[in-house]
C-alpha cells in the first residue's frame, strides 16, 4: 500500500488555478476519488492557500494517474496544466509533508494555527464519507498531535497566530488610516478577522453577510455593527479597509461596485481578500486610489525569499522553527514503527487462523475414533488443546510484533509467513504493505 500526498499550494501554483482548485472540496471528490479501486482511502485538504489529496493506493502509478484525471475533471484545469504545478510526496516524505503541514511549518506564516482545524475538518469530512481506513486515520490522528504538540511545546506561537493577523500587519503598516473597517463573510475566515480586530482595538468593524442573522451574531460576540449585504454599496463608500472572505464562487466585489462606492472619494481603501476562489475581480487593482493584496500579494509579502526581507538563521522564530521540525522528525518515526507493525497484524491474525484450522480438524479425527467420549469429555480435552496452542503462540506472537516494529521489521512477516505457508491478501482491510510503501520499509 503506497502512501501519497498529491497537491498544489501557494508556493507553486498561481493564484488563478488554485481559484479553481479550491472547487475540489471533499464531500464532492472523495466519491469520484474512490470510484475504481485506484485509490482505496483519501482525505481532500482545501484551504485559502493549499489543495491537497492524501491517499492510499494499491498501485502507486495507477493511483497517481487516477488522482490527476480526478482533479483535473473536478477543477477544470487541463491535465497538462495540472501536470507542471502539482507536487507529489510518497512514503516517509508524504507523512513528513502531512505533519509539516499540520505543525504549521508549511503555511504563509510559520506555526500559524487556523491550518489545525482545516486538517479536522478534512478529516471529519472523509470519516463521515468511509473514505480514511486504517492507513489514513492514523496519519491524520498522529498529525493532528504533532500540530498540538509544536503549539504547546515550543514558542511557534510567537509568529502571527494565522494569515489573517498577517494580512492585518500588512493593511496597517501600509494605510494611514484604519479607522473604519469592513468585514465582508462571517464564516470561519471572516469570524478571525473579527476577532482578530477586537484584540487589536480596532475601530469600527461592520461585519456584511448574506444572512443577516450570521453577521448579528458575529458581531454580537464581539461588539461589532452586523449589516445586510444590501448596504455593501455605501459601507465600501466609507470603509478604510475591507476584508473580504466569503465562499462564495464568484467576485463579491467588482471593479463596477467598487468603482462606484469610490466615486468622488480621493482617500485610500485598502482592500484584503482572504478567499478562495477569490472574492475580488482582479480589474479591482487597476481601479485609483485602490490597494488590493490577495493570496498571491500576501504569499510575496511574507516570503523572505522573495519579499527581501534580511533573513537570520539564528533569529528566536528560526531556533523555534527548527525545534518543530525536531518534533515532526520524531513523530515520522513514531508513524513509520506504527506501519511497520502493522505490517505483521495480518500475518499473525493468519498463523492463528491455521492453528485454528488444525485444532479443528484433529479434534474431528478424535471424535470419530473415540465414539465413547461423552460431551464433558471432548469439551475437556478441547478445551485443552486451545489452550495449548494459545501458549505455545502467545509469545512468538508478541515478539514478532515487537521485531516487526523496528527499522527492517517487514522481514519478520515475510519470514513468518514463509515458514507456515500463510497467505495473507495484499489490500484487504488488515493489511498494509510496508514494503510497498517506498522509504518506510527501511525506517524513518
């Protein structure tokens, strides 16, 4: 069983194909996903910066093949466009990316947090759908510790809780003046913003929704205006920033209404759009007297590498980095020993089975010879043969599981079941190939 991680994030897909990436969301894909065989267990993670597909697939060419004819049918994005953006990790670069992502130490701002609940959320969607087995709910669980253990354990915290305080940082260092703001969704992303403002001491925040009543209550928690979305016009007239993070899948704010709300105004507005698909048309930029920064502006922003920003390899947030990534090296350890072990569940299960089969049979051979015994007696000496077996068993068992768990363990397995002639189908529920899963067999 090879484990996969096929995806594509803001660090290597422009901002327009990831709009339309963002369209594959798990409970219309993990279907199609599914539908084949290709693919036996998936989970689909789709954010504001990141789309990606892990997956356990009994043939990793095959599943590779299926999982991008799948996004590419989904998104509408061609294949061989697809082809040339998406990345690929298998084995232990799959678990390290998962737990990576998890910690933190993969998002615009390192250590931020939102990406947690995003991971649960994906996880919960692909449980409810029967599409995360054995190999992928131990991957998400564990990841999910590793995200919890780098948030409590090291200072990651330090850096900009998420995207959002990110995005803030930005519109303030680079607007005079923020009195007046404007929150556009009160969905998840939207709901930080507020909050994130209310820390800050904000001005004014006036939170827009569709539904009125979703927007009252966001704004009743934390001492915000709720308004309907008919009053957009005249709030963007006054705002000093808007940020926009709606689902919804196409522009909420157009160079039209924009254009318009901005009529005879010669101040500044900052706009901020955190959503994806994107919420703002791109012509909105081009518009006088407007700054718009989307995914794409605040990838750059935050990048050192491509920002400019001077780079210290011993800075505090650099020393808390590397005690993260200290933490998921140890936790992809701990995830390749829990794989290899259950490696030899199968194959022990199998030894029991014919031990069973054996018992079974010499007790049939006992009670046609011996037509004397009574009910009491052949339940005795039944009982005794079992228990017998079980004995001699227990601990070979144990120990095999043990052995197995350690760097090179597959071969326990392979060895047991070459020893008593077992046979062990590849791919059915309670077994999982290390050895067919590349750079785990060998240890993490």
């Amino acid at each position: 069983m090879n484990l996969i991680v096929v995806g594509a994030s803001y660090r290597t897909a422009p901002v327009e194909l990831l709009e339309k990436l963002s369209l594959v969301e798990g409970p219309q894909a993990l279907p199609r996903l599914l539908s084949g065989g290709e693919l036996t267990e998936a989970v689909v993670v789709s954010t504001c910066n990141r789309v990606e597909v892990y997956a356990a697939v009994p043939a990793f060419h095959a599943g590779l093949s299926h999982l991008g004819e799948v996004l590419s049918e989904l998104s509408g994005v061609p294949a061989e466009q697809l082809a040339t953006t998406l990345y690929v990790h298998h084995g232990q670069d799959a678990v390290r990316h998962v737990f990576r992502v998890a910690a933190g130490l993969d998002s615009m701002v390192a250590g931020e947090a939102q990406i947690l609940g995003q991971l649960r959320e994906a996880y919960q969607q692909a449980t409810e759908a029967d599409a995360a087995g054995k190999v992928l709910h131990e991957l998400l669980q564990q990841a999910l510790r590793v995200g919890k253990r780098a948030h409590a354990e090291t200072g990651i915290d330090h850096a900009p809780r998420s995207m959002v305080s990110a995005a803030l940082d930005h519109a303030v260092a680079n607007s005079a003046d923020c009195h007046r703001w404007l929150v556009v969704g009160a969905g998840a992303m939207g709901a930080l913003a507020v909050a994130e403002l209310t820390r800050r001491g904000a001005g004014t925040v006036t939170v827009v929704n569709r539904g009125i009543e979703r927007a009252q209550r966001l704004a009743d928690a934390y001492g915000a205006i709720a308004a309907p979305i008919e009053r957009l016009p005249e709030l963007l007239a006054e705002a000093d920033v808007v940020i926009t993070a709606t689902a919804s899948t196409g522009h909420v704010l157009t160079s039209e209404n924009v254009g318009a709300a901005r009529t005879g105004s010669d101040k500044i507005l900052t706009i901020i759009d955190l959503a994806m698909p994107r919420d703002v048309e791109p012509a909105v930029a081009e518009l006088p007297g407007v700054r718009l920064v989307d995914v794409a502006r605040l990838g750059t922003v935050l990048d050192p590498a491509t920002s400019g920003a001077p780079v210290c390899p011993r800075s505090s947030a650099d020393r808390e980095v590397a005690a993260v990534e200290e933490i998921v090296a140890g936790e992809v350890d701990t995830y390749a020993s829990w794989l290899r072990g259950a490696e030899v569940a199968p194959t022990v299960a199998a030894l029991r089975a014919r031990a069973e089969d054996v018992v079974s049979a010499e007790l049939r051979r006992l009670a046609q010879r011996r037509a004397d015994l009574t009910d009491d007696q052949r339940a005795d000496v039944a009982h005794t043969v079992h228990r017998i077996v079980q004995r001699l068993l227990h601990q070979p068992t144990v120990r095999v599981r043990q052995l197995a768990a350690e760097p090179g363990g597959e071969a326990y397995a392979s060895l047991l079941r070459d020893l008593f002639d077992l046979s062990v189908i590849p791919g059915s529920p309670d077994h999982t190939t290390v050895a067919d899963v590349p750079d785990l067999k060998g240890g993490a």
